[in-house]
C-alpha cells in the first residue's frame, strides 16, 4: 500500500497486527440519515439512484470523513448489500420508511431457473459501485483508507427469499429445512457473484473489504456451519487468488456475523484478519476467545449514543477497558449500524472520548 502514500493507515496497521499510536475507529453506516447533510444531498433521490451516481455516492462517503477527521480513520463506499441480488436479475426497491422491498421474491426452487441471470456481468452491471470508489478515492487523497463491502451469502439469499426485512424468517426457514441442497446451490451461485465483486472493488481502489451477514443469529449453531460458515470460508480463501489472478495486491479482510457470537471461536480461524463483534459479546471474553489470532472490531451498543455525553462516557470507559487485553489487535467501532435519530454532536463525543480514555487506559 506504500505506493499509494496513505496519509492515515492506522485501520490497516491493526488489521495486520501491527502497532498503532491509537485505536483506530470508524462506524458502520457512518454515511446515512442521522447527518443532516446526507439527509440534504439525498433530497428526494431514490436511493438506489444515489447509489448508482458516482458523484453522489462519493460525496455521501466523505461527509463523515469531512465532519469527524481526524478522528475517524477510514470512509466505507456509499452503496448497499441489495446491489447483488440486483445485478443477479431481481428487483429490489427502497421504500421509504420501510426499507427494502423485492416486489418478486425467490419464493420456490424452481424460480431460480427465471428470477437469475444464469451468467451474472459483475464488472458491467456494477461498474457504478466501481466508478464511485475511483472518485471517491480521488476525493479522499489519501486522508484515510477506503472499505469496499458485500452482504454474506446467507444474508442475501435471506433477503432475497424473504423479500425484504424479516422478523419471523418464516420463507427462508422453509428453504433451508425443504430444500437444503437447493439452498446450498443457490448460497454457491451467490458465492461466486459476492467474490469477484469484492475483487472488482479492490480493483479500484478499496483498501480494506468487510462481508456483512447481519443475520447470521437468526441460525443454530450447527445450521451456522452449514448455510454460512462455509461461504464466508470460501471468500477468505478465494478473495486472495482472484486478486492475484487480476494482479492487483491482497487486502485486509474482516468478517461481520451478527449474532452469532456462538461461532467466534470458528470466525477466528475462517481466513479473515478482522472479526466483527456485535455488542451482546463481552469485550474481555471475545478477546480470551480470539487469543491474538485476529483483530477484533467493535462493539458499543449503537444505542447508548441515545443515552448522551455522560452515558456515552461511560460506555466507552467499559469499550476500551474491555479490549485493552487485546494489545492493539482493535478496530473501534459500534455493535452494528448508527442509527437515525443519533445527534451528529454525539457521535463526535464517542471519537473524543475513545482516544481521551485510551490514552489513559493503554499506559497503565
Ligand atoms: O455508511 C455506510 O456504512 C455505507 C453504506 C451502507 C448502507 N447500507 C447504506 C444505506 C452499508 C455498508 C449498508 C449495508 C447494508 N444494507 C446491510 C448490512 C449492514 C447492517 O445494517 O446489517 C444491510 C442489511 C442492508 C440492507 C438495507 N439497506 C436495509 C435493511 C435498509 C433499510 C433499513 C434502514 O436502515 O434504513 C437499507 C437502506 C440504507 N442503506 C440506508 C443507507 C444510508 C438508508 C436509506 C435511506 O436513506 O432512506
């Protein structure tokens, strides 16, 4: 990465296990409707418009980075985990309020045959997410790296089966206990779209890849192994090749498995740098179960920013407290997304006060 003269590489530093001044931090859906100016620049644009606008998308990534530098340490491109199943041949909208919506989902095995492309142009079809990183990338100069990301195969077919969000998981529920080969076909063909769309991303330009299976929790444990690990495994191991075959360099890789804390022994041997935690982990048991082999990412509560400064203080005493036996091997961050609502000003005081109470904490 040296010839790309990274201003800030602390995130890549940690995610290699190397030393870092600090704890490096960043959020997930850091671009998003809790800042008025993504609320301004979003206007009344669809959403998945925005996304498919260079321009737009890569502004939208920098008004964290503009907003908290220089305590953030890393944009993560403005798009969504929903451009798979798209560019697989479903359709996806965003409604507003709602969320998203397949008007056509993937209710019976035999619809794979007419709902998916059988030959998906990840390099064409996706050539917007690409473009943005390009301009985003230019736009950055190097302040901070760059995350490039997809949804994991469970999480998509969940998506894609369900037609949008779930609180019961009845549909894809029925797929994998009805027709568990079927399942597995179709997680393999989403395997394969997913892998070379994080190669085409860190084609041009993502320094740093995270594989989001925000519902990873809704499996047991032994189902876990069977419709996720061994995908996730299979991008890990896979990602590296392809790069190789493309001559473009290696990357950091992490994973995000959402609830699924019973798997963090397994995620810490999966292939990937980085492991994700949500914020029902404690900090100090994750990091006796990961003993050094990974860096961990994570893990306040998204809620407690809710709470105010004063709570806010508190919780990021426990945080840094909780990870301090991981000698540096952390990634700062909150258990899942930000949320709408979260005061920007709020937000800022959590950047602040990691680094305050670490360096306090840390020369102890
Ligand atoms: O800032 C960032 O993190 C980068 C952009 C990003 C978005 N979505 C933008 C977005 C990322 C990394 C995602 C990932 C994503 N998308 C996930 C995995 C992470 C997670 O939260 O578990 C999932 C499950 C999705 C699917 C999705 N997209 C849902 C369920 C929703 C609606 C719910 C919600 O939070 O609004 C979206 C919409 C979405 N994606 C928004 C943003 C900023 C809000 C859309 C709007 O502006 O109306």
């Amino acid at each position: 990465m040296a010839a790309e003269n990274l201003k800030n590489d602390r995130i890549l530093r940690a995610a290699r296990g190397e030393k870092v001044d600090r704890p490096p931090m960043w959020v997930m859906r850091q671009a998003g409707r809790y800042l008025p100016e993504y609320n301004a620049t979003k206007g009344n644009n669809d959403f998945f418009a925005v996304c498919r606008s260079p321009e737009l998308a890569s502004e939208i990534t920098l008004q964290p980075i503009e907003r908290y530098l220089p305590h953030i340490d890393a944009a993560i491109i403005f798009s969504d985990i929903l451009v798979v199943p798209q560019a697989m041949g479903m359709t996806v909208e965003m409604i507003e309020k709602r969320g998203p919506v397949f008007p056509s989902p993937l209710r019976q095995p035999e619809e794979i045959a007419t709902k998916l492309k059988e030959k998906v142009d990840v390099a064409g079809d996706l050539k917007y997410v690409f473009d943005a990183i390009r301009e985003t990338k230019k736009k950055l100069d190097g302040r901070v790296p760059l995350y490039g990301f997809v949804g994991a195969p469970w999480t998509l077919l969940s998506y894609m089966v369900e037609g949008g969000g779930s609180k019961m998981f009845c549909e894809i529920k029925r797929w994998v206990f009805k027709h568990p080969e079927e399942s597995k076909h179709v997680l393999q063909r989403i395997t394969d779209v997913v892998i070379e769309f994080l190669a085409r991303q860190v084609e041009a330009g993502a320094n740093i890849v995270q594989v989001f299976d925000s519902w990873a929790g809704e499996l047991s444990p032994a189902d876990f192994r069977v419709f996720s690990l061994p995908y996730l495994r299979q991008i890990s191991a896979r990602l590296p090749q392809r790069l190789a075959e493309l001559n473009v360099a290696p990357v950091p890789m992490t994973v995000f498995a959402k609830g699924a804390w019973f798997a963090l022994d397994e995620l810490c041997d999966s292939g990937y740098q980085v492991v994700g935690l949500d914020w029902t982990y404690d900090p100090a048991e994750a990091v006796k179960v990961a003993r050094g082999r990974v860096t961990l990412q994570g893990n306040m509560d998204p809620g407690a920013l809710y709470g105010g400064k004063e709570a806010i203080t508190r919780e990021v005493e426990k945080l840094v407290r909780g990870f301090k036996g991981a000698k540096g091997r952390w990634i700062c961050n909150l258990g899942h997304g930000i949320t709408p609502g979260v005061n920007p000003e709020d937000l800022g005081h959590f950047f602040k006060e990691v680094e305050r109470v670490a360096t306090e904490v840390y020369k102890e």
